[in-house]
C-alpha cells in the first residue's frame, strides 16, 4: 500500500509511526538507501550501524575514543560489505 508524503526544504520526510513499529526504526537509528533505475529503498542499517545510540551521543561504545575519520572508514567497510552481500 502505497501513501503520499511531501519531501521538505531540507530533504526530509516523515516515516509513519506504523512502518517505524513494523521495522524497529527507533530515533537514532541508522538506516542505508540503495537505488535501482526505478526506486529508492531504505531499510534499517544492520551490525555496526545498528548499535548506534548505545554510547555517549548516539556513538557506540566500542567505538567511543576512535576519531572521526576511523569511525568513519569503519562504517564505509561495513555499508561496502553489506552492500556486496545483498548483491549475493
């Protein structure tokens, strides 16, 4: 079932409360897009993404004192592996 939502200014849109509950989309939380040549398709990012809030400002624990630019390269590792494995 399909329903229209207005995108805003800044590029945003709100998800149902409905689809939320359904897919564990709490405040947050990660999510991935990925693209075909007729849709975009977002989904709740898993593994490392996933974790995101359970340390001090959204930043998992383990990776609290690694820089911007580690966390950075690891979650890039972790999108390329992922996207690989939907690949599959």
């Amino acid at each position: 079932m399909a329903h229209l939502y207005r995108i805003t200014q800044k590029g945003q849109v709100t998800i149902p409360a409905k689809l939320r509950r359904k897919f564990g989309i709490a405040p947050h939380t990660f999510v991935t897009f990925s693209q075909d040549k007729q849709a975009i398709t977002m989904a709740p990012a898993r593994g490392i993404l996933s974790l995101a809030g359970k340390g001090k400002q959204g930043v998992p624990k383990h990776l609290l004192g690694l820089s911007a630019k580690e966390i950075r390269r690891r979650t890039w590792e972790l999108v390329a592996r992922e996207v690989v494995n939907r690949a599959r």
